[in-house]
C-alpha cells in the first residue's frame, strides 16, 4: 500500500510526529511501530515503570559494552518497545533542558532551533497544571503535572538542606530559570502516566487517514536511487512493504534510527561494505557522537519512614494498590523522583553543570531478566543521585553483522575525559556537602552507600567509575548539523545527501540537553511536523 508519509517508530517522537501530520485529514499516514499496544495496566500506573524495567515485551532491554573507565562494566539500556516507546516506561520527569542548550543548537548551524523557536513547540504541546503563561501551555495534548501536595515529607529535608548550602528554592526547572531544587514536574495526568501515546496517539486512533501498525519491525529503507520511497518491515513471519508518495520519517530514538539507516545501507561505507550490505549513501557520521547522561546514586538508611516502609511488605503494597485503585492517589500515582534541582559546583560557572535527584525510596538495580519488579529495600532509606547536565564524553553504535534482528553494538564510552570526571567528582563532593547540612542530618541514620570511609578524590572517583549507571538518555547518533562529513541530518531534519528521507527523534540532538530528554524528543516530533507540512 502507499502512503503520504511512513513514520517509522511510535515513541516519544513519533506519536507526536504522526499525530500532527494526520490531524487536517488531507495526509495519509503510516505509523510501524515494532512494539505492541501500551493499554496494559502496568504501563499507565506511574509507579509500574518497576514493573517493565526488565519486561521484553514492552522493553528492548538493551546491554551496551563496558568501557576502561568504568572498569569495563557493561551497562543495561532499557528502551521502549511499544506505543508510546520510552515515554511508556519512564519515570516520567519533565524538563525541557535549559534555554542556552537551544542557542548552542542554533550557533552550531541549526536555523530554528535557538530558545525561541522551540519554547512555542513546548508550549502548543502543553497542558500544564498551572495552565498557560509565558513559560507554558495550557490547552496542548501533554498534560503536566506538579505534585507538590503528594510528594513524600521527606523531599522538604532535602529542599531545605540545599537552601542551607545557598541554593535558591525552585518550583519550575521549565520556567524563568532552571537553577535551585524544587519538586519534579512530571507527564501524569488524574493519577495516570501521561506517555506520547496517550497524549497524542488515543485522540488520533480513530482518523481514517492514520494506520497505526503495532508489530511491525522495519529492517529495510528502500530507495530509488538517492530518494527514499518506502520500507520493508515484518510482521510475524511475513515480511511486508508500504510506500511513501512524499517522504518515510525515521522516529525510531537514538539507538534504532542509526541501525536502521545503516541496515538500509546509509553510514559508514567501509563498515557497511564489510558486513556485505550494498552501500546506498555513505553517511560517516551515523551512530557516531553518542551521548548519555550518567548517574552515580547515594543510599542513606533513614531515621524516618520513607517509601519503603509502603512498597516493601505485602501489606503496604496491598494498601497502596487500594488507594490507587479507589482515589488515584498515594505513592502508586508519582514518580520514585519526587524532587531534584541543578546547581553550579563552581561559582564562575554561568549555569548549572549538574542534576540532583532525591527518591523517597531504595533499591538495589538487579541484572537484567532476573526478576520483573525493582523492590524496595527492607529498611527505611532514601536516594540521592547526580548526573552531568552536559557531558563531553562521546561514544558510538555500529551494526554487528547485517542481520536486523541482531542488536547493535553500543559503545557508551563514559568518563571518556578529564572534564566529566572533574564534573562528577564535584557533584558527588556537593552530595556530601548536602547530607551534612541540618535539614538532612536530622534524616539521616548512616550512609549506605558508598558509606563514610569512601573519602578522597581517588576513593570518591573509583565509586563514581565502579558504580555509575546511565540515566536512560542517549542521544546524538543521528545529529543535526550542516556539515555532511560530520552530521546525519540538516536543520529541517532531511537526511544529508538524500530524498525523502528524515530523521525525528532524540538522535538528531546536536548535543544533549542539560536533564531529561523526554520533553525535547516530544518537542522534536512536534517541530518535525511543522517542518515537514510546511514544505506542503
């Protein structure tokens, strides 16, 4: 069959992308997804992202390699394998990045991508809880929350502690600044998770115009010549085709678009031709420039209850699950990342170079497949964690053999530089520095992890390499930039040196933004339709 437009991978981005371009009825429109439907009940309670962690039926469950730094630890990726793709299984924080993460978009030769062309894309995608304003929407598909009045008593220590340490009290990292610790605002809406697939893809399921096919893997971009003009996928054991009259738009996220392009024959020409696949368009950039954010967690055992005193037995389970059930309320309807903040760990920065975050909660991640549920710990203890807002570390993905079914290679290669592994030690130092101030003290029983005789620059840092895990952010392997020798995709999203062919997801970031990247990914997908219909 033929179609106007093929979208390739119905997450963040996707179902934003497909949504748009399907909503005046004059476009028809493909949306594959490999994935099956996300009306599971585990996947609309917020809480439930313990329950998919490690379930391959919504998950791709991902292992990238280990690097020298981290001791050659290999590091698990889940990823969204459903409608809605991440924005189903994540922890649902929203933060849209800070306003010089656009302007640096912009000045690496990005035309329309500076802060105040994307803050409108934000907020025609929002309905926030405090309706519009300049910094929000109030009407869009996304509904945002900010459960300040649910959020566990212990989140106001740690806002207290970091005001002791000079750091402003903030309620909206999306507003005028992003700087101070504050609570999360968060994609729940009336005690449900708010994914991409809820917000855009239900209202949309019923319009003729849009076929939206779950279990659908593409293994193949097909092209004449230099132009894109359809996709092979399989369903099952059939393998199927459809036809794009206008142009296939690859959504698939940072690690299946590259893989697909260069199943398809678009990447690195030697690499390519050494797997035996017929070189289409040799790309060198694609599944290069990979970037992540990396997280280095502090467990403390707590004088007072924390979340753990509600999610660990049967019967705090049994009556959490009641409350949901009959208010949709109680620690089932939020986020385990209840409150967090960015800050300076160094006075002559200009803005914040790391992430906090503070969970009511504790728990020991167990290796993959080994159990469905993240469950508390037995005691009462909490979280706090810290990432780099902007890491300068680089890794890379290429395809292992020509098989699509085979995963790719994931080479995160964190700590690569000098410069995070200052940034990290640095945000571990101020964690520290956090848990001594009064507020925190009062909480605190002991340390856990990595406990007080881990002290040291050298002790500290060999923590931060043999602990540290991703953050579940990659991006950047398709990056947007002028330059074809160097980037995948130009400012409007078309593949460099092709027809008929972009790419709409977190991979086309020219660099990372400075928190989490749901937002941004919806905000890419958004921008893409623009892009796309305005070209007619």
């Amino acid at each position: 069959m033929s179609y106007d437009y093929i979208v390739v991978g119905a997450g963040s981005a996707g179902s934003a992308l497909a949504a748009r371009l399907s909503e005046s009825g004059r476009h028809s429109v493909l949306l594959l997804e490999a994935g099956g439907d996300d009306r599971r009940f585990w996947l609309q309670v917020p809480i439930g992202y313990g329950k998919s962690f490690y379930d391959p039926a919504v998950n791709w469950m991902y292992m990238a390699e280990g690097d020298a730094a981290t001791g050659g630890r290999r590091s698990y990726w889940p990823r969204g394998k459903v409608l809605g793709g991440s924005s189903s299984i994540n922890a649902m924080v929203y933060i849209r990045g800070q306003a010089e993460d656009y302007e640096d978009w912009a000045a690496a030769g990005n035309p329309g991508w500076g802060w105040d062309d994307v803050l409108p894309v934000y907020r025609r995608m929002e309905s926030h809880a405090w309706g519009a304003s300049e910094h929000h929407g109030g009407d869009g598909p996304l509904h945002v929350s900010c459960p300040e009045p649910d959020l566990h008593e212990s989140c106001e220590s740690f806002m207290a502690a970091g005001e002791a340490l000079g750091v402003p009290r903030n309620r909206d990292f999306n507003g005028a600044s992003q700087e101070g610790v504050g609570p999360y605002h968060l994609t729940i809406h009336q005690g449900r998770r708010m994914s991409a697939a809820r917000a855009w893809l239900w209202p949309a399921r019923g319009r003729p115009n849009l076929r939206i096919q779950t279990g659908a893997t593409v293994t193949r971009i097909l092209f004449e010549g230099r132009r894109a003009v359809g996709v092979e996928y399989r369903r099952g054991d059939r393998t199927e085709t459809a036809r794009a009259a206008r142009e296939v738009v690859l959504a698939g996220g940072a690690i299946n678009s590259p893989q697909l392009l260069m199943l398809s024959g678009v990447g690195p020409a030697a690499e390519l031709a050494a797997l035996g696949l017929t070189v289409v368009h040799d790309s060198p950039a694609v599944g290069r420039n990979l970037q992540d954010h990396y997280c280095v967690d502090f467990i403390y055992r707590s004088t007072r209850p924390t979340l753990n005193q509600q999610l660990h037995p049967w019967y705090g389970k049994l009556w959490a699950g009641l409350k949901y059930v009959l208010a949709r309320r109680g620690p089932l309807a939020l986020s385990l990342n209840q409150a967090g903040g960015f800050i300076r760990t160094r006075p002559e920065l200009s803005r914040p170079n790391i992430q906090l975050y503070f969970s009511p909660v504790s728990y020991r991640k167990a290796p993959p497949g080994t159990r469905p549920l993240m469950n508390p710990d037995p005691f009462p203890a909490f979280l706090t964690s810290i990432s780099q807002c902007r890491p300068t570390s680089r890794g890379h993905l290429r395809l292992r053999s020509a098989d699509p079914s085979e995963p790719p290679l994931i080479q995160p290669n964190y700590l690569a530089t000098e410069h995070d592994l200052r940034e990290n030690l640095e945000g571990v130092r101020f964690m520290r520095r956090l848990a001594a101030a009064p507020a925190m003290q009062a909480l605190i029983a002991e340390e856990e992890l990595p406990g007080p005789s881990v002290d040291g620059d050298e002790a500290l840092l060999a923590y931060v390499r043999e602990t540290g895990v991703t953050v579940y952010h990659p991006c950047s392997t398709c990056r947007m930039g002028p330059d074809p020798a160097r980037d995948v995709v130009d400012a409007t999203l078309r593949v460099h040196g092709l027809g008929g062919l972009r790419v709409a997801d977190a991979s086309i970031f020219p660099t990372i933004p400075s928190g989490n990247t749901n937002a941004p990914s919806m905000m890419v997908g958004e921008r893409a339709s623009d892009l796309i219909l305005n070209d007619g």
